[in-house]
C-alpha cells in the first residue's frame, strides 16, 4: 500500500504487559501471525493478516503504568509540522516527533477533547499492507468524544479534513473526508457512556463472521462492550481485550438497510 494523503488512518498498535497473551487473543479472534519482535525498538512485533501487516503490538515502556489502549495513526507529509498545527488548534503534544529507525516518524497527541492518536510520516514503513475489507485488516476509526464541536474544529484544522454530516439530526455523528474519501468517522458520547470514560479513537478490524469473532473473544476473557448489530456498513460489535483495550469488529459483507443520507457539515 502506497503512503497514504495526508490524515488518513495509515497505522494502529497497543502495547500490552502481557505480550504473548494479547498475541494470541488477537491470533485466535482476527487471525494475525507475528512476526519476530525487535529488540532494537522494545520488543515492537508485527501482526500480520494473511501475509500482510496489519498493526503492531509491544510491551509498555519500563516505568509506564498506562493502561492498555489501541493507538490509530494519521498519515502526515510532515510530523513536526503537524505536532505545531496540534498545539495550534488546542490539542496537546503527548509524545514529541521521533525518528523510528528508517521506518519513518512518529508522534502522539491529545485532541482538545481528550482523544489520543498518533501522527506517522512514512519513510520506508507506509503503513497497512491490507486493503480495506481484507479480513484480520483495519477497516474504520471513530472518534468517541463529548466534546463534538470541538473535534469536528480540531481535525479539519491540523490535517485538512471535509466535515459532512448524518441529515438525520437524531445521531451526533459527522464523517470526515480527504481527496472525497471518507476516512474518519466521529460519535458523540451520550448518557449511554459512563461518565468517567474518557474520549478515544475506536479502530475496527474486518472479520469474516462478526458472531463468531465475539464468541472467541468473550471466550478468551474479552468483554462485550456493544453489539452484534447489523447496519449498512456492516455487522459489527465492540469489545473490551482481556487486558482493557477497546476495539470492534465488522463484517462488512453483511450489511442492513440503507446508507444514511449525508451532508456537508455549515
């Protein structure tokens, strides 16, 4: 997969303390291989769907006591740049622009309402190697937060996203867009969220069956966070891993009634 434009989601990883339980959690519900961790970038692995990477899992850095948490990655041409357009706009520099050996740079940020991602400028490292819909690949990123004026400032003004909007004003939810692709997605969180979660970016992975992805991961120790629901992108659920990282799967081959009239955001 070629580097991708500017704010489109190009990279997801977790670091977890127990690394070869979360890889084989995440062998058995999305079918990833591993490959060798590299001593030189802290145990940082691979995962792969059918031959092709499709994240990264590692152990926390010595010292860290954070949580376990999915990190997606927005494509920049620029990171420091970006890091300068983050503090700019209101958001909050969490990890400093770093050279990750001849892969590329990378940074991670806050945005105002308290989402954390990552910013990647791809040098030899572009990323996905799967193609949207690929099973075990990423498949969409969302943008839980309370603060939803605010994102919807945020992003558009640090990566140059187009904000349309769901006609039926009943759900809180905008897409943002890059080249009139949508690659971003952002949900209000309402009174169904319990009020001490804070905001965070939600990745999915594409599954062949979303069912019977849930039964392995409750079966594992995961815990069911919402779903299965069907929809017109697909059958899809959320889950909580056995060490607290939230994710969803889709089955984007099943989908539900039609698409949801949009438009472009006043």
């Amino acid at each position: 997969m070629a580097v991708q434009p500017e704010g489109t989601p190009c990279w997801a990883d977790a670091m977890f303390a127990d690394l070869e339980g979360a890889k084989s959690f995440y062998g058995d519900v999305l079918g990833w291989t591993f490959g060798e961790g590299a001593p030189e970038f802290g145990g940082y692995t691979t995962a792969y769907a059918d031959g092709k990477r499709a994240g990264a899992v590692c152990p926390p850095m010595p010292g860290s006591d954070a949580p376990s948490a999915w990190c997606l990655y927005l494509a920049s041409p620029d990171a420091a740049a970006t890091g300068e357009k983050i503090r700019a706009n209101g958001g909050e520099v969490l990890v400093e622009p770093m050279q990750v050996g001849d892969f590329g740079t990378m940074l991670v940020a806050r945005d105002p309402g308290g989402a954390v991602f990552g910013v990647w400028q791809a040098d030899t490292h572009d990323g996905f190697g799967t193609e949207m819909g690929e099973p075990g690949g990423y498949c969409w990123g969302e943008v839980f937060t309370r603060d939803t004026k605010a994102a919807d400032t945020f992003f558009p003004a640090v990566f140059g996203h187009t904000v349309r909007k769901f006609d039926d004003e009943s759900m809180d939810f905008t897409m943002y867009d890059v080249q009139g692709q949508t690659v971003l997605g952002r949900m209000g969180m309402g009174d169904d969220f319990p009020p001490d979660m804070p905001a965070f970016l939600n990745v999915y992975f594409t599954v062949p069956d979303c069912d019977a992805a849930v039964a392995k991961a409750t079966g594992r120790g995961a815990v069911l966070r919402y779903g299965p629901e069907d929809s017109p992108f697909g059958r899809f659920a959320a889950i909580s891993d056995p060490q607290g990282a939230m994710f969803s799967v889709i089955d984007v081959t099943k989908t539900v009634g039609e698409m949801p009239a949009t438009s472009p955001a006043a």
